[in-house]
C-alpha cells in the first residue's frame, strides 16, 4: 500500500499486462481500437498506450542545446502535437498472440525450456486456446 495520501479512483495494482503486449480498449471514447503498450505506470495503475486516448498539446518553440554554443542550437517544433494520454488498465484487455482474441489473464505453472524448468506464466483464458502468452 502506498504510504502517502491516495487520490480518488487510484489504487496500487498488479498489473496482468505490461509493456510490449496488445491490448483493445473495453471502455470509453476510444471502444475497440487495439494498440501496443508503450508504458505502463502500476502506481497509479495507469497504462500508455500508442494511438489510444490521443490528447492535442500545444507547445511552444523554443531552442534546445546548451545556450551559448555555436551552432549547437536546434529548434524544436512548436504548434499542436497529438500523443497518448495514459488510460486506467481496468479499461483495456490483453489480446491473445495466439488466438487474437481479448482474454482475461490467468497464471498457471507450466514446464519451461532451460534452466527455468518450472515457472509462472501469463495463459489465455478462452477454453479453446490456453496457450501460454510469454
């Protein structure tokens, strides 16, 4: 549990997914669209993820590298700039590499190749797949 104040709708969670997975969104403006995990933030059980949630921010140019140098100064672009805002996890859904289907994440103990001979790993839910995910 977090040690300071917790803001409302925040809570500490294990996340199921994580970075580099498929997920499709189940809630909200953006229902349906299927996209890659960029980032994921388990504190405030929060995920990034690309071309979802999109927000429009606009920036203002303004010259980057060290200031007095000659001919290191570089502009950065300024006007409207589209990127991903980050959406709650409980509004996204692992998709199933191997069946393509959002699943429900379940664990199971399986045998593995190597030196890790038995160990967790993430399975699709579905009763005609139960393929390992990782």
């Amino acid at each position: 549990m977090a040690t300071g104040k917790q803001k409302l709708g925040e809570y500490p969670a294990k996340l199921r997914i994580k970075k580099g997975d498929t997920v499709q969104v189940i809630a909200g403006k953006d229902k349906g669209k299927t996209g890659k995990i960029l980032r994921a933030f388990p504190k405030t059980n929060k995920v990034l993820v690309e071309g979802v949630n999109m927000i429009i921010k606009h920036q203002k140019a303004r010259n980057t590298g060290r200031p007095g140098a000659m001919g290191a100064q570089q502009i950065e672009q300024g006007g409207r700039i589209e990127k991903p805002a980050p959406l709650y996890v409980p509004k996204v859904m692992l998709v199933c590499p191997n069946c393509g289907k959002p699943t429900r994440v379940q664990y199971e103990y399986r045998e593995g190749d190597g030196k890790l001979s038995s160990r967790k790993f993430r399975v699709c839910h579905h009763v005609d797949c139960g393929k390992a995910i990782d």
